[in-house]
C-alpha cells in the first residue's frame, strides 16, 4: 500500500453502518465526516466527532489522517459530538 494512503474502518456509534475504506492521507477528517454523513444519511443538523477506538483517542475535524494518527487496520467511529453535558464521549477498544 502506497504511504500516501491508508485503509482502515469506519463505522457509526450505533454500529449499523460499517464499511473499509482507503483514503489519501491528506484528507482531513472533517471531509471524512461530511462524506460518510452523506453516504450514510446521517443527520447533518448534528454535529459529528471521530474517535479512533484503536487507540483510544479522538481526532480533531481538522486533522490530516497522519500516519501518527491513523494506521492501516483501524476503526473510527463515528459519533454524535457531545453537546451541554448532555452525553459522555464513548471510546470503546474493539477489534473486529
């Protein structure tokens, strides 16, 4: 796989939507979002946010997926992004 390249998982928070994509690095994650969004038919009156539950930790919309953030084989989950305390961010380790 060519290094300006990654494939990883993406999925939404409820797990109904799964797919393995392969994206260029320089995407930003906001793009990522606004596409599955798209793709999926997700809310856009929502405002969404990353986690990689490979390794635990959330990415920035405006972060490239940088070899430091996101490796081939990964999961990110797609999930509401919390608003006024009304939800916890859910980061969950899992392997498929």
């Amino acid at each position: 796989m060519p290094v300006y390249k990654v494939t990883f998982y993406v999925m939404t928070a409820d797990r109904t939507r799964k797919a393995q994509v392969t994206l260029p690095r320089s995407m930003r994650v906001s793009d990522l979002v606004k596409a599955s969004a798209k793709r999926w038919f997700m809310s856009r009156h929502i405002d969404y946010q990353v986690a990689n539950t490979t390794t635990g930790t959330v990415l920035l919309s405006n972060e490239a997926l940088a070899p430091d953030r996101v490796h081939d084989g990964d999961i990110l989950l797609i999930q509401p992004f919390p608003t006024h305390g009304g939800s916890q961010v859910l980061l969950v380790r899992r392997s498929i």
